[in-house]
C-alpha cells in the first residue's frame, strides 16, 4: 500500500498524518532503548504534542513555555549522579551556541528521586550555559516517560515530540534535520 492510501486508511480510524509520517522516523539504533517496551513507551509519545514540563528552580534564566511555538526544543533529562549526563553538557553547550540563532531552545530538567539538591552546584561546576529547572514531584519524569539518564527529547517547530531517548551522539544529526525543516 502506498503511503496516500495508508494515510487515507488511517484518517478514518482517527490517526492523524503527522504521527504516521514522523513516528520511528529516527532509527531505534540511535536510542538507548534496549528491551521493546521502553522503546514502545517512548513511541506513544512521538507525533503528539510536547507535555507539559512541570518544573522549577530555574537557573540561567526561566523558559517561558508557551514561547516555544516556532522553535526547536530540545529537553534533556538527566541527573547529577549520572556520569554520561555530565559528559554530555559540553555537547550540550556546544549545540546551543552552535544553533540558537537557528531557533535551537535547549532545557535542561534535573530530575530523579535523587540529587536534585545538588542541581545548582552542578549547573556551576560543570558550566551548563542553558536554562535548567528541577523536577521535584517527577511529574515531568512520568508524563515524558523518562526510564534512564541521559533521556534526549526532541520537539519540532510545530511543538510535536519528533523523537524521545536519543543517545548523546545522535542529538545533533536530528536537530540539523528539524532545523532545516524552516518555520
């Protein structure tokens, strides 16, 4: 079946075009995903609007997010204690200066049930340069199915969840892409 015929088949069951064409667009290879249910947690999120980030404590300014229609968002979920969650803010920081001026937003969510007191000695110590806010009743962790450190999340201009669990070194090739998606 082509792809018109599928699409006009799944209009009738209530399955919009921009889920079907964006879901498992980005190889599972590129996801720290391991077992299917996790993969499959995180693809129920993909091609549906961004949710809500329940956060505060902002450092390095706060993210107003209603102003995040137009640009390309970039959430990365980590923790203090993760070791490649600190390895990655350079990245992090790099992307950001990098992209910005492209419409490149990157927030940083400190969650887990551990060491988010620690957030603001991190955002100093290891030099994020991007706004960062805690998650202290881990309702963003729940709503944006976060089961591991770092957990990439990627939202295109039209504020819908592109990808959800990208490793480190795949970030940068789908912002590239939704960037150049234009306005």
């Amino acid at each position: 079946m082509n792809k018109l015929c599928l699409l006009i088949a799944l209009a009738g069951c209530g399955v919009s075009a921009s889920s079907v064409l964006h879901a498992g667009e980005f190889p599972d290879a590129w996801t720290w995903d391991t077992d299917g249910r996790m993969r499959a947690d995180h693809a129920m999120l993909e091609g549906k609007p961004m949710p809500k980030l329940e956060v505060t404590g902002w450092l390095n300014g706060e993210v107003d997010l209603a102003s995040l229609r137009g640009k390309v968002v970039l959430v990365d979920f980590y923790a203090t204690w993760c070791g490649p969650c600190m390895r990655a803010i350079p990245h992090n920081n790099e992307m950001l200066e990098k992209y910005q001026r492209q419409g490149l937003v990157l927030i940083g969510v400190c969650t887990n049930s551990q060491g988010q007191d620690q957030m603001a000695q991190v955002v100093r110590d290891r030099g994020i340069k991007y706004p960062t806010a805690r998650d202290p009743s881990l309702a963003s962790e729940r709503s944006w199915m976060v089961r591991y450190y770092p957990t990439y999340a990627i939202v295109d201009r039209k504020g819908v969840v592109r990808v959800i669990g990208l490793q480190p070194d795949h970030v940068e090739a789908v912002i590239r892409q939704l960037l150049a998606e234009g306005a």
